[in-house]
C-alpha cells in the first residue's frame, strides 16, 4: 500500500529540494516533478517526492483525517489487528 500525504513547506533549498512539516516531523523532499513551489504551500509528498500542490483547506481536511485516524487507532488495537474468528 503506498501512502501520499500532505505536507507544509518551510523552506526552498538548492536543487531542487525543500523542507516540509508534517505534525511536527520535519523531512528533506525533492521538488524536482513540479514547479513554483513557494514557502508555506502544501505539497501531497510520496516517497520524497512532492507530486502535487494542495490549496489550504483542502490540506487541512486531510490533514484532520489522518488524525482523527491516529486517534481511532491509538483507542483501540482492534483497530490494528482485527479478530478473525
């Protein structure tokens, strides 16, 4: 299963690169696959790779998924390992 999620970005490095944020996670990504990428967008990042610009509120409601997600997994390891009868 592959996993893109959206990124915020905080600053525009050499070569193409950038560092984003992530629930407070900072990581190097490649912004090589697409253009005017400017401080404070949101990017969907997948494996290192920015392949998408984000507008804000759409961002943020992914964003509010993936941690009502966290959420419902920290409650319950069911959520994780579901009983097979």
């Amino acid at each position: 299963m592959c996993l893109a999620i959206p990124a915020k970005v905080e600053a525009l490095l050499d070569y193409d690169q950038a560092t984003v944020e992530v629930g407070g996670v900072r990581s190097k990504i490649s912004l090589s696959m697409i253009d005017g990428v400017e401080v404070g967008d949101y990017v969907i990042v997948h494996v290192g790779h920015a392949i998408t610009r984000l507008d804000v509120e759409e961002a943020e409601r992914s964003l509010e998924l993936f941690r009502e997600l966290a959420d419902t997994i920290g409650a319950s390891t069911d959520a994780l390992y579901p009983r097979v009868s």
